[in-house]
C-alpha cells in the first residue's frame, strides 16, 4: 500500500509539473496547481510513511511470554508491589538528600559559588 502511495505522489508530482509549464506558456497563473500538486504530493508521501511504519512495527514486534518459575516469580512479585508499594527500598530516602543539598550549600558556600566542576 505504501508503495502505491509513493507511485501515486510521483505520478500526480509529473502531472503537476506538466500543468505549470503549460500555464507557464500560456501566460496564466501558476499559484494554484503548484499548490495542489504540493500539498497532493505531501499527503500522499505521509500516508505511505505511516503505512509502511504501522506494517514494520506489526513485523518487528514480539511478545516474550513468561513460562513456569519465572512466571510464577514475576505474578508474585507483582503481587507483593501492589499491595506494598513501598516493599522495595529506596535507594536515597528523604534525609539523605537533605543532607546532599545541606553539604552543597556549604560547599558553594566556602568556596564562593564555585562548583568543584568549573574550570
């Protein structure tokens, strides 16, 4: 499908060409069919973009699927977090980046707002 979209937009490109250089000898306007071949042209070179993009990803795409212990381990997990959300440690908890920010600040401090990375 993206394919005839490519084709489409490449035939209709032609055919505009072909109607501006026939306006052109013709004295007329050339705004419009410029326009149209444009805007035609882009339409149809996005609709094949995203086409070709749903097809690859539909090909690309797998699923793991989780068999024997490391399912059970995996729904018991999930368990466990959902009704302890907080069964898992943080890995900094709310004093120790206090007491980051506090030596910081001290250390901007004492040596004038420079930070230890400038140069």
């Amino acid at each position: 499908m993206s394919n005839k979209c490519f084709l489409l937009a490449g035939a209709i490109a032609i055919i505009g060409a072909i109607e501006v250089i026939r306006r052109v000898k013709r004295m007329q306007d050339i705004k419009a069919p410029i326009f149209l071949t444009i805007g035609s042209c882009v339409l149809l070179l996005v609709a094949g973009t995203q086409f070709f993009r749903k097809i690859m990803a539909l090909e690309i795409r797998s699923i793991p699927v989780l068999t024997g212990e490391d399912a059970e381990r995996f729904v018991r997990e999930a368990d466990e977090n959902e009704k302890n959300p907080q069964r898992r440690k943080l890995l900094f908890s709310f004093e120790d980046i206090d007491r980051m920010m506090e030596r910081s600040r001290k250390y901007l401090k004492e040596h004038g707002g420079k930070s230890p990375f400038a140069k």
